[in-house]
C-alpha cells in the first residue's frame, strides 16, 4: 500500500509535469472507483496545484479537485506521450492534458480499492476531512503526537495506521517506526509513559520524513522495490534484525500483521 513518503514523491512528480497545464480529458473507466462527482467537470481547466492530503492525492484545477485515493494496490503510471487506448483492464481512470500527457491511474488488485472523487473543494471528500496531523509536515509536534495516542486503550500500532490520529501512516511504516522505538506493536497506548512516547514520537517522524527524503526523485515504475528495500522488519519474517541479529517475527491480530523483533521490541503482551 503506498504511503505518505511515496504519495508524496508521486505527487512532487505530477506537479513537476503538469502545473501551469490544462487538462483535456478526464476519464473514469471503472465506475467501481467513482465515490463522488460533485463539481464541474475539469476538462479545460488550468492545473493550480498537486498536493498531498495523507495518502490522497489532490490535483486542483480551480472548481474542480480530482481527488484519487491510490488504496490498497493503486498506482500511477505517468507517459509523456499518452498511448491511444489505456493498456489492460487495471487502468481505471486516465487524465491527459493538452500537451498529449498524462497519467493512467491503476489498480492491481483482486478488488477495487482506489477511489476518485471530482469535487468543489478537497474537504468535500469525507476521509480528507477526517484526517488527523500528518507526521511529515514540519509543524507536527510532541504535542500532536500526545494528543494522538496518550492513554488510549488500543494497541499502538493501530493507532499509528488510524488516519483520524495520524494521517498518512500504514502498515509498513508503522512496522518500521515501532522498531526504531523499541515498542511490540500490541501493546496498549495507555499502558507508554512519556520516555516511550518520547521516542515513538521522535521514531514517527524521523522514520515518515527520511523515507520521504529518500523516496523523493526515485522513478515512479522503482518505487514500490526501493520502498521494500529500505525496510527494516517489515516484511521480513523469518530474517535477521539488522540492528541486533535476532529472528524477525511474524504476527497476526485485530485484522492486521506485523513484523517485529522480539529481541529488540520485547515479547508480545497479552492481548
């Protein structure tokens, strides 16, 4: 699943390529990924901004914002030169501008998890609104972090994935943060005093703004294997620790799994 560090490197690629530009088509082929079109359509409109709202992305073009959420096995594939007709029945929406390129937004999944809104405003879309800080902006501070998980009774590393606490985390880097602090992943919020969620809140950003870093100016086609390559424990059960050597784990609970380092984030407790 594509996180803040690779929505942001996707959406620092689109602006690079198409602000300033006008849009002279927008095409939703798969009506399973339309959740919304409440604004007028963008066709001709001037291409103000690409930004990133958590894991969405948000192309405004004045009126209108073509809002896509890339889910769970979405994508981007920009050409310079758009081909006549999207290639296989993955490509679900296809924006082209004036100058012949664009981008065919796919999914590769066994479901349909990408969604695409067309709306006056970016708050208009109901997961935008409800978004919690993000942790690669520079404003985000202890204290956002505090009011985030402080004495919640729900393991923490779903509160890190939880976009209504903390906008733009998943399961991989959630995974990558909790072993950079040297917490298991099921424990409970209520149960960290503020040494721990000192370093979970310095784990959290320091994790969430070096991969966007890293990530930044990587092509497009590479960067689910360099997001795979950077990663520590997740998804390396059964491997080495690379910071003490022990056996990763690999864990399934609450509808989710984690990877962890028992040596290092200590055992699992009760759940």
């Amino acid at each position: 699943m594509p996180e803040s560090p690779e929505v942001q490197a996707v959406v620092e690629f689109l602006a690079e390529r198409m602000l300033g530009g006008h849009i002279r088509s927008f095409d939703v082929r798969d009506r399973r990924v339309r959740k919304a079109v409440t604004a007028p359509d963008p066709v001709g409109a001037r291409v103000n901004g690409v930004l990133r709202f958590g894991k969405y992305i948000d192309i405004d073009a004045g009126h209108s914002h073509v809002v896509c959420s890339l889910g769970r096995h979405g994508w981007v594939h920009w050409h310079d030169l758009l081909p006549p007709e999207p290639d296989g029945p993955e490509v679900v929406a296809r924006l082209a501008m004036e100058d012949g390129a664009g981008f065919d937004l796919v999914d590769s999944g066994s479901f349909r998890s990408v969604g695409v809104w067309v709306v006056p405003a970016v708050s208009d879309v109901p997961g935008v609104a409800k978004l919690g800080p993000d942790p690669a902006d520079a404003s985000f501070t202890r204290g956002d972090f505090a009011r985030a998980v402080r004495g919640r009774r729900k393991q923490i590393k779903a509160i890190l994935q939880e976009q209504e606490s903390l906008a733009g985390i998943g399961n991989a880097y959630s995974d990558e943060i909790l072993h950079a602090a040297r917490v298991a992943p099921t424990v409970h919020a209520s149960a960290l005093d503020d040494r721990t969620l000192d370093r979970l809140y310095a784990a959290t950003t320091g994790v969430i703004r070096q991969a966007v870093t890293a990530r930044r100016g990587v092509p497009l086609a590479d960067m689910k294997a360099a997001k795979t390559a950077a990663m520590a424990v997740h998804g390396r059960g059964g491997e080495a620790c690379p910071d003490c050597g022990g056996t990763i784990a690999d864990i399934a609970f609450g509808g989710t799994e984690a990877q962890y380092c028992p040596s290092c984030q200590g055992g699992i407790p009760e759940r």
